[in-house]
C-alpha cells in the first residue's frame, strides 16, 4: 500500500516541486533584469525575490503535509479494520475430545484470490503417521496451518476426534497439537522460559527430562548459565540445530496427541540432523503424526504419504505403493537419489 501511495504521489509532488523551483528562478531572473536595467528599485527588487522563496517554501510545505494526511488516513483505516475484526473463534467452545483422527473433507482454500487447495480430502487415523509431500508452493504448509486454524477453510471442513476445528476455541484445540517448524522462532528470554512456553506449569524435573529427550540437555549445560542463559531474539546466539532441539524440547513438554512435523529437518547440516531425528523420534511415539518431508528418505515407513501437486492430491498411498505408481512420486524419489 505505502509502495503505491509513492508511486501516485512521486511524479505529481515532482511536477510540483519543478514548477515552483522554476517559479523562483524566474521572479529572480526578472527581478534582477528590471533593477539593472532600472525599471524597479533595487529594494523593491530584493525584497520580492526574498518574498517568492518564503511563499514557494510554504506551498511546497503544504504540499508535503497533504501527502502525510493521505499516509495518515490510510494507516487509520488500518486500525480500524484491526479494531473492527472478529476473533476467529468467537464462536467457539472449550472442548474435550477422547481420540485423536484427523479428516480434511472437500477442503479448498485461497489467499485472497490466489487458490491454493482444491477440493481435499484424506483420514489421518489416530497413532499414525501421515507424510505430505510435493513441489514448493503446492499447498503443503497451508494444510498443517488450516489443521492448526491459523485460517479458516473456505469450503469443506476439518475435524479433529470426529470435531469441526470450527467449533473450538483457538486454546482447546491447539491444546491437542505440538507443532516444528522449518524456522524456529525462540524468544528474547532464557533458555528455560523458552522450553516451559510449551507447559509453563510443568517442573523443573520434567523440563530437564524433556532437554535430555530432545538431546539439548548436554549443550545448554555447555552454556555459562545453563538454562539461564538468555537467548537473542529468535535464537539468534544459537545454532538452527540447537534452536530446533530447543523448540522439539517445548513440544515434548507440551505431550500433546496430535504432532506437526513441517519439514523440521530441511534446513540443518548433517551433523546436527541425527540428533534431531532422535529427538523426533521420542517426540512422535505414540502420537498422530503429520509430516511435511522435504527429505524423502525419512518418511519411507510413513502409513500414508499424500503427493500434493498444485493444490490436490495426486497421488495417495505408501511409498511402495507410490513407488509402484511409476508416478509423481517415484520421479521425486529418483530424482532426490540422483541429487544426493
């Protein structure tokens, strides 16, 4: 929006700028001519050329602060749709659920006007694990932040233990689910703060069990304050290895059923992947797991991969069902070897 108020503003506010400054010049010019020549009083003559600058500066003066009532007025419309929208779960209640299945239902979904899911549908049942692959911009993300009514669907629905996420309240739901991320975000705080944002009431033994789990325990007691160390803002004195541990630590305090995995390990060198993939390990046993895999090779035993391509499903099934396919998802598989 400020880009495009620049835009309509710049050649207008040149002009301006241009016609005044030539304004001046002029009168100067002219000025200067008729006192020489002696057709006006050499007083006369300074004082309009003194004039003409302290009116052209107030024009131009003016002018700028027209532009900053424009800016003023579109910021202020700004905060009045912020003033003016709508919890996302204002309708929603506290809900307990007893099983943990998760099912997307003739889902469709759009950025403004952009698609991104078409019509999507797939069962993830309670205790397994559901891989979701495909190009980039396909939609993969999109479906873990619509699990997680970070957005509303537009059409279809979703439910988790047989519930439309639509009917809780944001706290009720994410209750039951444990998210990574690809980019860890960690706040400006220490260490143990950061690992209890996941269950602020949880003890110091089980923050600690949690640390050893997520294999973070040995470097924070590395660190001059252990778990009092402050962190930079988002984890800026930290590795991307030690941030993700950190965050897979928080998720594990957290025990949440439902997990979210969105390609945690993609980013990290190789040796720091084997002990997040121990730390994974722990923190998705027993758990209804949602993948995004960027490394293939991680989700072989997965009980259902979904290949997304443009928005929907093209190819559902285990990797050696996909595999036999000869389809989308055994050239990804090829061509991944071939890179690797």
């Amino acid at each position: 929006i400020n880009i495009r108020m620049e835009k309509n503003f710049a050649p207008c506010d040149a002009l301006h700028c241009f016609g005044l400054y030539m304004g001046t010049s002029a009168i100067t010019i002219l000025t200067a001519l008729m006192a020489l020549h002696g057709t006006m009083e050499l007083p006369m003559a300074l004082m309009l050329i003194v004039y003409s600058y302290v009116m052209f500066n107030t024009i131009e003066a003016a002018n700028n602060s027209l532009h900053i009532l424009e800016m003023l007025d579109t910021v202020a419309e700004k905060l009045q749709s912020i003033d003016n929208a709508e919890f996302i779960d204002k309708d929603g209640k506290n809900i307990l659920i007893n099983h943990f299945d998760i099912e997307f239902k003739d889902v469709s979904f759009g950025y403004d006007s952009r698609e991104v899911l078409s019509h999507v549908s797939f069962t993830i049942p309670e205790n397994t694990t559901t891989a979701i692959v495909g190009p980039s911009g396909s939609g993969k993300t999109t479906i873990c932040n619509l699990l997680a009514r970070f957005y509303d669907v537009k059409k279809g629905y979703i439910t988790v233990g047989g519930q439309n996420v639509k009917d809780f309240t944001c706290d009720s739901l994410l209750k039951n689910i444990s998210m990574v991320f690809q980019n860890v975000y960690l706040f400006h705080d220490t260490i143990r703060n950061n690992i209890l944002f996941g269950a602020p009431n949880a003890t110091e033994e089980e923050m600690i069990a949690a640390a050893k789990a997520a294999r973070c325990h040995d470097f924070i007691m590395a660190l001059p304050d252990g778990f009092d160390t402050m962190i930079g803002e988002g984890g800026a004195t930290l590795s991307g290895g030690e941030k993700q541990r950190i965050s897979i630590a928080r998720c594990m305090l957290k025990d949440a059923p439902i997990v979210i995995l969105d390609e945690a390990t993609a980013s990290v060198d190789v040796d720091n992947e084997s002990y997040i993939q121990e730390a994974i390990s722990e923190l998705v046993k027993n758990k209804t797991l949602l993948v995004i895999a960027h490394r293939l090779n991680t989700i072989r035993d997965a009980d259902n991969i979904i290949v997304i391509k443009e928005g929907n499903i093209a190819e559902q099934g285990t990797h050696n069902e996909l595999i036999a396919l000869n389809g989308i998802y055994k050239n990804m598989v090829e061509l991944q070897n071939k890179n690797n």
